[in-house]
C-alpha cells in the first residue's frame, strides 16, 4: 500500500538509504527517529523505507515492540534478528548475537538465552556484529519503540551513542507521548551530538488524503471524513471502512462502543476503537476465538502454538478460520510462521476485550506446550506470569529460574518477575527465609538495572526485618545496602550504617566481618576521611588473617595501599601494595571471584604509584573475572583504572575506548557519583585525544560536575578539578582557579587528598599566570614542590618542576625553565608515563632553542611528535605542529592554497577543529552533500591525501597567519 502524504520523508530516507548503498560509514545521521501520534503512519514509512532498501539490495532487519511483552528481554531486537539470512550465521555470529537469536532459523551453534556474563559485552557484541551484517549496506527498523523492555532500551542508547562502525542505518519509530524516559533522553542527546535525524509525522492533510483515499467520495462527505479522523490515516481508513459498508455519516465518527472504556490506553484516536471493535461483531465464534488466540500468544502466535492453545489445525483452506481473517486483513502473515493482527491498536483491542478466564487459560496452555518442547525457564516466563492466579510453586520456580537467568543480561526484567513471586508468596512465617532470600535478590537487579532508590528502600525494609536467626542475611543486606548509598551519593551515610553494625552486640557472624570492615573502608575513601578508619582496617585485616581467609586478607591490603596512596603516605602503600600484589597473584580466579574489588584497589593504587604495567596487568585480570562473574558493579572501577594507564602511557584510543564502555555501564547503574567519575577521568583523555581548540572535554567536565551535584565527596571535588583542567585549555583562568578552589574545599586544598594536589597546583600556578599575577602564581608554585616532595613520587615532582619552570619563564630566566620542563620530563621518563613525558618536552622545545641549545630541541620535539602520534595524543600533536616553526622556521605555505575561496577556507579550518562533516554543515547551513564537496575540491587544491593532514596543515598556517 501506497504511503500517502509522505513525500518529503520518504526523500530524505531514501537519501540516506542510497548513502548505505555507497558505502557511506557514519557520514551523517545513522538513526532516524520517528515519531507520532498512534495510526499517524510511522509503521507505512518504515515499511517503505526497508522495501527501498531490499530493492537497493541491502541486508534488512525489521522488529516491532509489543504491548504486553514489556517483561520480555530484548523483544525488539528478537524479532528483528529473526529476519538475518541463516546462510550467513557462523558460530561467532551465533555467540556475538546471543542471547537476540530466539527464532532465527538455521542458526547454528548453542543459543543460550541468558546471553553473554554481562550486558554491555553483550551491546559491544550486536555492534560488531551489525557490522558484519552491514558491510554492504543494513537498515535495522525497530517499530513501536514506546512498549520496548528495558533492555532493549538500555541497547538502543547503547548504539545511539556508540556508532556502529559499518554502513547501518536505524529507523526508531514510537509514540512521542508514550515515549519512556530513557529513551527520549537517548534520542535527544543524539539529536545534540549529530547521531540522530528526528522526523515528527503530524496529520495528513485534506486534500492529499482525499485524493489518495477517497477520490470516488462525494466532496462534502470526503472532507467531513476526514475532518473527523483529524487528519489520522488509520482512523480515516477504519472510516471510510465503516463508511462504504453503510454506516450512516453523521454517527461515523462519534459512536462510543460498550466494550470500549474510556480511558483505554491503546492510544488510538477517540473513535477508533469503537470503528475496530465494530469490524470484529461478524465473526464467527471460531474466528474470534482464532484473532483473541493470537493477540494473547503476540510473538509466539505460530500454527503449532495455535493447535496447542486452541486446538485451531492451522491449515489454509476451506473452512479454516485463518484464511477467512487473512482475506478480511484482520489477520497478517509473519516471518517464521507467525500470525499477526494488521496492527497493534487492533491486538490490544481484542486482548483487553478476551473474556479474563480465556485469556488466562490460553496462556496457560502456552506455557505448557513450551514445557514440552524444552522451552528454557526464560522463554516460559511471561506466559507463565500471566496464566497465574494464585500461589503456585512450580510457576515460583519457573520464574525464579527465569529471573536468575536474567540476572546480568536483563536486570530489571529479573526485578520484575522476583517482585511477582513475592507478591504470590504466602505469609505464613514458614515462607520468612525464602521472602528474604528472594528480597535480597531483587534489590540486586533493582541496583545493577539502575534503580538505586528503590533497591535501597527494599534493603532498609529487609534489614529493619532480619535479626539474629539471618545473620548471613543481614550482614548481606547491609554490605549491599552500603554500597547503594555511595552509589547515591550517600556516603556518610553507609558510613553510619556500617559502624552501627559492627558496633551491635552480638557483633556480625565472623564471615562477615571482613566484607563490612571493607565497605567502611570503601565509604571512608569516597569521603575523604580514610585517616578516621585506619584502626578499623587494621581489625579488619586481623580478623582475615585470623580465620584465614586469604582472599579477605588480599582486600584489605589492596583497599589500604590504595587509601595510604591518597594519603600521601607512599612508603606504607609500596608496603601494603606488595603484600597484596604477592597474596593476589598466588590466588586462583575462582578464588578472587567473590572478591573481585581487591583488584579494584590494588590496581588503582599501582596507578598512582605510577607502577602502571602492574596496575595494568591487575585492572585486565580483574575485568576478565568481572565480565565472567556478571559483577557489573566493579566494571567502571576496573575499566577506568585501565584507561587511566593508559592515558598516562599514551595510548589515547584504547583509554577512551575503556573509559565510554566505563560510561555506560554507569549511566545504567544510574548513579551520579559514578557517572561523574568516569566523566572527570573521561575529560582528560578527550582533551588530550582532541585537536586543538576542540571544546568536547569542556562539555564532558561540565556533565561530570552536574552528575557529582552539590555535594563535597570524592567524585564532586575530582569533577570540580577535571573542570578547571578543561577551562584553562579553554582559554579561561579564572574560571580554572575558581574551579579548582571549589573542589579543594578554599586555598588550603583539603578536600582534596595529598596525592592530587601537586598537579592542581601547577594548574593554579598556570592559571595565576595567565591572569597576571605572578606573585600568587610564585606561592602556588612553591605549595606545589613542598606537597610533592611528601608523596616521594615522580610525577608529584614533575608537576611541580613543571610549576615552577613556569615561573622562570615568566621571570626571564630561559635557561632555567628548558632545564626544569627537561627535569620534569626525565621524572615521567621513569616510570613510564609517557604522555606527560611529552608534554613536559614541549613546553621544554623553544626555550632550549631559546637559550642556545637548538640540537637538544630539535631532539626533543622529534621524540614529542614521535611519542604523540604514535600514541593518538592530539592535542600534544598540534601543539608540536604550533612549536615546530620555532625550531625549523616558517612552514612551506603551498601555492595552491591561495586558490581556496573563503568558504573552503572555512569548512577546511573546521575541519581542523575536529568537526564531522555533518557538523560543519549544521554550523555553516550547508547540506551533508555540499560540505562533502567542498572537502573533495580542497583535498584536490592542496594535494593533501586525508583529513588528518589538512587539519595539521590548516593548523600551522593559522598560527603565522594566512600566508
């Protein structure tokens, strides 16, 4: 069927579906979000976009979220995957995919439904995934995004975010009113970033939808017909039905339906229901029994599926109910055999309108034909929730089952189907353990799915319950309860609950002891008071090694080596660091499974011992086991800490890549705090990976200070300092120092622990510098040594070598500052730290030439360039670039420059400031085409071979000006 009144998005998606056939990678827009009113059109225009697609010859995949499947994990993505070719499945397409795969046939290989360890493996997987599947070109079109489930949600921003790198286009159609929250943020962060192209269908008008639908209609009645459907092609179909078999004009559009509620949230049109409704009152009883059938079984509604629930053969032919539906388009053929209703407004209709006790009973009788054919709990599920009536313990178990599967690829759907046992289980104290067990595992899912409120509230109501018969329970609950509040942001608060807890009589169950002493610890950290719990830490430790538990004895040596290590207190985490490092090596990975943050700790304290191959090798061991255990908890830890070595060692890529897997993992945990933290880390390897005048890690510091809040913990003050970095490249000072002395509590720094205040130090003293007074720049400078010679660590010192270099320079003393920029590079070079290595080198390059000493800057500057490209640092790449002339004189200027019109000159120094292509044309108003174009004649004019030269190039010559 034609798309009617469409023709300018239809031209668009065409234009972008044409550039899939090119080959065209992310060049613009790669998600197409289509919104609407329900019966607007948005199913049409997909379905014409992925026919345009097909005929183009590119792979296309196509998916529809269902009303009452919210509960199913990844529904969307299911159906959709359920069209991919089986001759082009392999075993590690099969894995990749997994657990997406439920209906795809001729898939070859094991397909477990509880999928990959964790999830967000699982999303880097379908990434890849789909881009094997695209590289001659996909259109993935997933419809009725409004009733996805949440992890079908939670995947959708994972690839609206991070681009597939492939030709794939989405197509993401939903109800704007309907939309959820984390969906409608998702969209419209992309539309901000360039990732998303919004498309907002409105009514159809007049004279278009007469002369498309209702051209042999009386004029007069035609244009009332329509005024009636306000413009809505479903509803304006389902008139003109009601219309041609006689209804009379006048009650066409105003008729109310008895079955038909008032606040029905099919989200039709008024009227539409009753018109739907109307179509169904000249079934047989058989036939109705066949469409009530199919709406209650949804995905699952195949001929088989239909005999079991119905006992309805499935034959096409005479008599059989499914041909005469088809025939009146109440019923449509799907892929795999499935029956579907012509629209989803259509099946919630008919479920809500299916007699209660049927409903019940044909999915009841889903479930067991399920059973019988060896269905996993997971696949059982919802037709086993819905079938329930009453306490049942084998449909306990069934979803109990379902939910631990669901554990770590499905979250909230394992928090869903826990909370419907629990709300069946009896109350008879009989059932008092098992009540606990299961609340305790649903504040589990609620935390790891981001739903931190509530997991804490459910904890607090368990622990206000437990007493002395559960202490392992209790003990549990409060462990999980504490971390829930620093996730919150409520550190002093865990930090109180484990102290009353240690502190009750009788005391914990000696298994317990450990893992709280190492909460409070924890809590101690992340509120800048680990001083008050080092007597703690010291019980703690005795009480692990008195009950030999060598794993708690490897924690809380790493957790103390860590805390030491903020402190300052170098040698005692050298000391404690080893010990842990010599206990964590010795130990098996099961071993360390159960206590997976001792790597966390260990790891970030070799960071900032500046040990990084150690940090290094214990941050990847402890990813390895997180991601085989499903502890999705410590991921951002661990991944930051890896990005934070390698940020440091120059390898710019692999850090950013650590830390935005690191991002998503805690927007979907959904703490502030943690989001902050992996932005504030984030910051700096944007700043450096970027070029020069790029303002994307101002924007990332500003996000991490707005997820930290108001408050003074950890997270707030490392996001306060991440933000006075940006704003001095940004060219602002005084909102550097400002920054800065927020996060360090005033000019005394105390917020902030021993070991960062060096280099906040040698950004004031910067910051003081730009802003001409060189007299506080000189105090700052002087702080800066005397912190760093308590730490005793190399790069402590380069920061404050590199201070007071800078206060040389400013007092004419060049010779000094090249030997102190130099000095402060050689601390770097000893411990690996090769980015500020380089840094320091730059700022040493001109003032060597300066004072005479042209071969040693030509030496160094060779090495900085050679250590930032090769690293992906660049910013230290463009700075060089700015540098360079310095040392070698101006640079060759070709003569084909001069050829450039003033608009090449502008997309070409845009292009030096690390804008896409679809940027540049949304800043200049120029199409993605013209912009394409205009980079084509200037590669051309100036025999660059790619991008990357010409902004190096655009770059130097706007330092000596023009030309």
């Amino acid at each position: 069927m034609m798309v009617v009144g469409r023709s300018e998005e239809v031209e668009r998606l065409d234009s972008l579906v044409n550039g899939l056939g090119m080959n065209a990678i992310n060049a613009g827009p790669w998600v197409v979000d289509v919104s609407g009113d329900a019966g607007i059109g948005k199913s049409r225009l997909l379905n014409e976009a992925c026919a345009r697609a097909r005929r183009r010859g590119l792979t296309v995949l196509c998916g529809r979220a269902t009303e009452y499947e919210r509960h199913t994990p990844f529904q969307v993505f299911t159906d959709a995957f359920a069209d991919i070719d089986p001759t082009v499945l392999d075993e590690e397409l099969v894995a990749a995919l997994t657990p997406l795969l439920k209906g795809v046939r001729g898939a070859r290989g094991p397909v477990s439904h509880a999928g990959p360890p964790n999830r967000f493996s699982g999303y880097r997987a379908v990434a890849g995934a789909l881009a094997r599947l695209g590289e001659n070109g996909l259109v993935v079109a997933l419809d009725d995004l409004h009733w996805a489930d949440p992890a079908s949600l939670e995947l959708v921003e994972h690839l609206i975010r991070h681009p597939v790198h492939a030709p794939v286009l989405f197509l993401m159609a939903h109800r704007k009113r309907q939309t959820p929250t984390p969906l409608a943020a998702a969209l419209t962060r992309g539309v901000d970033s360039g990732a998303v192209l919004p498309m907002a269908l409105g009514p159809l008008g007049q004279l278009e939808s007469i002369t498309a639908l209702a051209p042999d209609l009386p004029e007069d009645d035609a244009r009332r017909l329509h005024a009636a459907s306000e413009g809505n092609p479903l509803y304006l179909h389902a008139l003109l039905h009601a219309y041609r078999h006689g209804a009379p004009l006048p009650g066409v559009a105003a008729r109310a339906h008895p079955h038909v509620p008032d606040d029905h949230a099919a989200g039709a049109p008024n009227g539409l229901d009753s018109l739907l409704l109307d179509e169904l009152t000249a079934l047989t009883a058989p036939q109705r029994l066949v469409i009530e059938a199919v709406a209650v079984l949804g995905d699952q509604a195949t001929s088989a599926m239909l005999r079991a629930a119905i006992g309805h053969s499935g034959r096409e032919g005479q008599g059989d109910p499914t041909a005469e539906l088809a025939r009146r388009d109440l019923l449509r053929r799907g892929a795999g055999d499935k029956w579907t209703l012509r629209h989803p407004v259509l099946r919630a209709l008919v479920y809500e309108n299916t007699e209660p006790r049927l409903r019940t009973e044909i999915h009841c009788r889903a479930a067991d034909e399920l059973a019988r054919t060896g269905a996993s709990a997971a696949e059982r599920a919802h037709h086993v929730e819905r079938s329930l009536t009453g306490w049942d313990p084998a449909s306990a178990a069934v979803l109990s089952d379902a939910a631990a599967q669901f554990a770590d690829t499905a979250p909230a759907t394992a928090a869903h189907l826990l909370d419907v046992v629990l709300q069946m289980l009896p109350g008879a104290p009989e059932f008092d353990g098992q009540r606990g067990e299961l609340t305790l595992a649903r504040a589990k899912a609620l935390g790891i799915s981001g739903d931190l409120r509530q997991s804490r509230d459910l904890l607090h109501a368990l622990i206000s319950v437990s007493g002395d018969a559960t202490p392992a329970l209790r003990a549990d609950a409060i462990a999980l309860c504490a971390m829930m509040e620093r996730h919150l942001g409520h550190s002093a608060e865990a930090t109180a609950l484990l102290r009353k807890e240690l502190s009750r009589t009788p005391g914990p169950p000696p298994g317990q002891v450990v893992p709280l002493g190492l909460a409070l610890g924890m809590s101690a950290l992340l509120t800048v008071s680990y001083p008050d719990v080092r007597g703690d830490i010291e019980r703690t430790l005795a009480a692990a090694r008195s009950q030999g538990d060598t794993t708690g004895e490897a924690g809380v040596l790493g957790l103390a080596a860590l805390g030491e290590a903020y402190e300052g207190r170098t040698g005692d985490a050298e000391r404690f660091a080893d010990a842990a490092a010599g206990l964590v090596d010795g130990l098996t990975d099961p071993g360390l499974t159960d206590l997976c943050e001792s790597l966390v700790w260990l790891a970030w304290a070799e960071a900032l011992l500046e040990r990084y191959a150690e940090a290094e090798r214990h941050s990847e061991r402890g990813l390895d086991i997180a991601r085989r255990a499903g502890q999705l908890h410590v991921l951002p830890h661990l991944l930051m800490s890896k990005a934070y070595v390698h940020l440091s060692t120059c390898r710019l890529p692999s850090a950013l890549e650590a830390a935005e897997e690191a991002e998503s993992v805690a927007r979907a945990i959904g703490s502030g705090d943690l989001l902050a933290f992996t932005l504030s880390t984030k910051t700096l390897i944007v700043l450096v990976g970027s070029p020069l005048g790029d303002h994307r890690a101002l924007a990332t510091a500003e996000e991490a200070v707005t997820a930290a809040g108001t408050g003074s913990n950890w997270w707030a003050s490392l996001a306060w300092c991440m933000l006075g970095q940006a704003a001095y490249l940004a060219g602002d000072p005084y909102r550097t120092t400002e920054a800065i002395l927020r996060a360090g509590g005033g000019p005394g720094l105390l917020r902030l622990q021993p070991s960062l205040r060096p280099a906040q130090l040698e950004t004031l003293t910067n910051a003081a510098i730009a802003t001409g007074d060189l007299d506080q720049a000189a105090s700052w400078a002087s702080r800066a040594a005397e912190e760093a010679a308590r730490t005793g660590l190399a790069g402590q010192r380069a920061a404050a070598l590199r201070a007071q270099a800078a206060i040389a320079e400013q007092r004419g003393d060049t010779s000094a500052a090249a030997r102190l920029f130099h000095d402060a590079a050689q601390e770097h070079a000893h411990t690996g730290g090769l980015l500020w290595e380089v840094v320091s080198l730059l700022r040493a390059v001109p003032l060597a030439k300066a004072a005479g000493h042209g071969p040693r800057a030509d030496a160094m500057l060779r090495r900085a360039v050679r250590v930032a490209a090769g690293g992906g640092a660049r910013l230290v790449s463009d700075l060089a670039e700015l540098i360079r002339p310095q040392i070698e004189g101006p640079p060759h200027v070709p003569a084909e420059l001069a050829q450039l019109t003033a608009r090449e000159w502008e997309v070409a120094a845009l292009v030096a400031e690390g804008l896409s292509n679809q940027n540049i044309a949304t800043k200049l108003f120029l199409s993605h085409r013209t912009v394409e174009t205009h980079l084509s004649t200037i590669y051309r004019k100036t025999s660059v071979p790619s991008r990357s030269a010409l902004a190096s190039l655009v770059t130097r010559i706007a330092f000596h000006g023009r030309g």
